[in-house]
C-alpha cells in the first residue's frame, strides 16, 4: 500500500502504548538520499521530525514502531513554502503548498482550535482543515 504525501497531511501519529505524539503537517527530504522524514505537530506550533524508518504503521492513523518522546526529539523551526537548500550534504528540503492570501488580507487563525486557516480563493472565504470547516 502506498501514501500520497497530500494523504499524510493531517494524520495523528501515534506510539505504539497509544499515547497521541501529534498531527502530520508536512514532510521533509534530504537531497541525494532516500532519508525521508515526517514533520509533526506536536502542540501550540512545536513541531518535531519523525524518520519514515520509524513508523510501522498506518491507514487512518500513524504507528510508531517505538515510543518517541516529543520533548527530546529533534525540533523543526517554520519555513516557508519552498526553502532552498544548503550546501551541506545533509540539508533538507521542505516542500508545502504556498497560501496566497487575497491584497490586503493577513493570516487568519480559526477560532475553535486556533490553528492557521486557508484561504479558498475560489469561494473567497477561510477554511480549517483540521476541523474540515469553512470558518
């Protein structure tokens, strides 16, 4: 079975003693290699990387192959859309979609979980996807 990255996206992650790590919220690549990683979500805008090598299995949710301690795992800081790389061998690359927000409109957060809302230009209005909610 194969995931779509766009298919990760939102996904909880979870140890295997079934204690909730976080939310899928992008991924990560280092050029040149087959290291792949998943960007998480852990709580108020923390995010950490979890390797694809340690997850063990997934539909509807994530599995952890071992406990993962937020706390003492590796932090991801925000980046843009597109980030260039470095020349270190080892620098990754985070893609994600860009939002373009309409002239003279800034970043709205939506109010029940005061996570960061999209802008659907098509209807002209914001929409949650963590709550699957136009808001």
């Amino acid at each position: 079975m194969s995931i779509s990255r766009s298919g990760l996206n939102g996904k909880l992650v979870y140890n295997p003693d079934g204690g909730l790590i976080g939310e899928v919220v992008d991924t990560a690549f280092v050029l040149g290699s087959n290291d792949f990683s998943l960007v998480v979500r852990v709580n108020h805008g923390i995010s950490i990387e979890v390797g694809w090598d340690k997850i063990g299995a997934g539909k509807d949710i994530l599995i952890t192959k071992e406990n993962i301690d937020p706390s003492t795992a590796k932090q991801v800081a925000a980046a843009p859309a597109v980030q260039p790389a470095q020349e270190s061998s080892g620098s990754r690359l985070r893609l994600g979609i860009p939002k373009i927000l309409p002239a003279g409109q800034k970043k709205t957060v939506c109010p029940s979980c005061g996570r960061d809302a999209t802008w659907i230009k098509q209807y002209s209005r914001w929409y949650c996807e963590s709550e699957k909610k136009y808001i």
